[in-house]
DNA sequence: GGTGAATTACCACCTTGTTGGTATCTTATA
DNA sequence: TATAAGATACCAACAAGGTGGTAATTCACC
C-alpha cells in the first residue's frame, strides 16, 4: 500500500471543507483527509493526528490562522503548512512566509493548482504565489480617479488632504501658494460634485483614493 | 426519471465551488449543477441555463451579489436565490430579504443545513437564519465608542455627521438648538483628541463608528 | 434628597474651507 | 505652431466649524 498523504483542513467555513475533503478524497492520489473549524479544534487534532500537511485559513474566527501558524511551527517544525487565504495580498504573502509557512494557495485557485502546491511541499519545496508586481492599485491608476478625470496633481493634494493636512499645510508642503491649493481644491469639489471638506474626505475613504 | 433541480453556485472561490459541486453531486437527491465565479459570468450562466436556484456569493469581487440579486429578481424574478455569506449580520440578512432573496445560509453551515435549505425554498418557503438578537455590534456598543466614554447623544450625533450632515441640518433633524449640537460636537472633538470636522470623519470612517 | 453625569443652550472670537471670479505660465499634442 | 489642458496665483464674500467660556435642566443612582 502506498503512502498517504495526511491533510489536515482548518477553516471555519464547513461548507468549504466538506466539500474539499470530499473533492480531495475522489482525487487518485490518496490523502487521509481530518477537518477543523477553528483554532483550538487545529491544535487538538494536530496533536492527535500528526498529518504531513496542514491546509490552514488565514482568517479563522478566534484564533486566528496566523497565530495557529506561529505555534504549530514552534511545537511541530516538521509539519508543513500552507495558508489559505482569499486575499492575494503580497503583504500577507510575505507575513505568512516570514512566519514559516511552506506555502500560501489563494481559495480561488483551482484543484490542481492545489495538489500541485500540496506534493511540492511534500517535497519539501515552498509553494507562494510568484511576487507579480500587478499595475497596483495606487491613487494614480485608481479607477474612481481616472473616471472622475482627476489630474495628478489634484490627486496628490487628495493623499495630502486624506492625511488631514489643512490647505495651508499641504501649501507649505509642496511649496505653492495656499491660493493654489485652494483652486485645486475647488477643482476637486467641482470634478466630484461635492460641497464640504467632511464630505470630501468621506469619499476619499470610501473609494479608498 | 425525476425532475432534477437545477442549482448555479456562484462564487469567486474556486475551490469552494469544485468543492461544493462535487458535494452536492454526490448526494441521492439528484441536482443540475452550473457554477460561475463572478457577477459577470452569473448573468450569462443564468440566462443560458435558467437555474432553479442560484447560492450567491454574497461578497463576489467586480458585480457583488447584492447587486447580482437586485438584478435577477428584477428579470427574472421565477429563480430563487439564496445568499450564501460568511457573516452572521442581522443587518446583512436584512438587507438580503428586502432585496428578495429566498433564503440566506452561512458558509459555516452544514451540507444538511443547505439542502434543507434548498428544499425548502424549492416549495416556496423562505429560508433565513433565525433573528438572533445577539449583542450586536451597533455604534452604541462599539468598543472604541465606549473606550473614549461617548455618550448615546454623542454616538447619535456622530451617526449623523458620518451621514454628512453640518451642524445646522443635525439640530434641525433632532430638534435642538444649533449651539447644543456644537456643544456636544465639541465635546466629542475633546473626547477622541481631534480638532477638525475632517479628522473627525476620518476617525469616524476609520474605527467604523 | 443630594451628587454627578448628561443634555440642553448661549456668546464671542477665531480658523478653515467654499464659491465664483480672473489671470499667467507651462506642457503635451494634434 | 496653435490649442487645450494643467498648474500656478490672487481676491472678496461667505459658510462652517473650532475654542473657551458659562449655565440651567433632567435623570440615574447612591
């Protein structure tokens, strides 16, 4: 009999496992498959399970997926773990390597990106997303800006304006007139059919400029 | 042979709808499975395949599902929707109903749970999660309302400046003179350390007041 | 029944932002 | 090179909010 590969699954969402384990266990590959929904539920079947790989949410309720990261890779090193996280956010990436994940699989990826990930750490390889330097999504190429035809300069004022500088602040800062700043300002108001400071900076957030 | 129920999952994570498909698959009660992982996509698979029901995502990136369920019930008002979310929000379910779903599940449910659902709403029932009046995390319990000892009139004002509204509309609106609502302006300002109606927002938007 | 917190109300003075103008200079581009 | 868009600068009148006061009334709670 060959092998197999124990898995276990943590994320808080049952749906979710249920239906992994079971896509998984139809897989030809082999795995022994065990399940946990939160954090302390990891920690006891860990120890009672010993599985080769743990398949662990980021964002689990309670303890959350960071801190079952930390501690499983300080009781059991030889466990391997990859996060599961919808976010592919290089930040997390980074945390989650930083803290000693072997990998991170985004829960949109597909079922053989998955084994994929999965037999490469069981090789004892490391399995993250390639660091793709996307067009990011910065103030200048933010979407909202271009469809309001903001300039670069207006929106440079706005980062300013979204750090709570007052009009003569953000004059002293980038060396213009207060006069300037308040023309821009005025444009602003203008390009985003706004009428006050408050609102301004209501909109700033929540279109995250 | 017996009439199948045809089932759209859209969701944007892939692993959760190969998951869930195969799950749903597997059971004796037979289903019609599509799957569509965005807003987009959702409204091409329903007008191709016209579903019976569809278990919407509720936080699809790009077209979320509460957009995607005004939109359907509009059109095609004969497909029940069930939303399917990860938060337990009185307010979200809500906000579901009104916007006519069927039936509201929480992906930490039970495969039980969702077919029951399912058949339940196949009947024509309605399916929602029993109105918890947990602690809810409404503005007056917020614990950053309550570390900073705002008072309810506070909260309440604070409400309404997060609406836009200037001190002159807010007195109007609570029937106060315009010199109380500066008055407990002012005394939020003292409380939360700001000193400008922007900072305000910012802090109001920022810590979710 | 007294105390303190909360709510309400007022005033004067000041700072900041809003609005609607005008006007010059630079820069990208057709 | 002509034109338009962008950035710069100025002014005046006005609106909104910020600050530092005072003080009466209500209401919960000891």
């Amino acid at each position: 009999m060959t092998y197999k590969t124990s898995i276990l699954l943590a994320d808080d969402h049952l749906l979710f496992i249920s239906g992994l384990s079971t896509l998984l266990a139809e897989e030809q590959n082999n795995y022994d498959i065990f399940v946990a929904h939160d954090g302390n539920m990891v920690l006891q079947m860990v120890s009672d399970q010993q599985p080769d790989i743990i398949l662990l949410d980021i964002g689990m309720p309670g303890i959350g997926g960071m801190e079952v990261l930390k501690y499983m890779n300080r009781v059991y090193p030889a466990i391997k773990i990859i996060m599961l996280s919808s976010y592919n956010d290089a930040h997390l990436i980074e945390k989650a390597r930083r803290a000693g994940a072997s990998g991170y699989l985004l829960k949109n990826c597909s079922i053989e990106e998955l084994q994929r990930a999965i037999a490469d750490v069981m090789e004892g390889k490391l399995s993250f997303p390639p660091i793709v330097h996307l067009p990011e999504h910065n103030a200048y190429t933010n979407p909202i800006a271009q469809q309001f035809n903001l300039t670069k300069r207006e929106i440079e004022i706005i980062q300013l304006i979204k750090e709570e500088l007052t009009n003569k602040q953000i004059a002293d800062k980038l060396f213009l007139s207060l006069f300037t700043v308040e023309t821009h300002r005025k444009n602003i108001m203008h390009k985003l059919k706004l009428n006050s400071a408050v609102s301004l900076m209501k909109f700033i957030l929540d279109f995250k400029l």
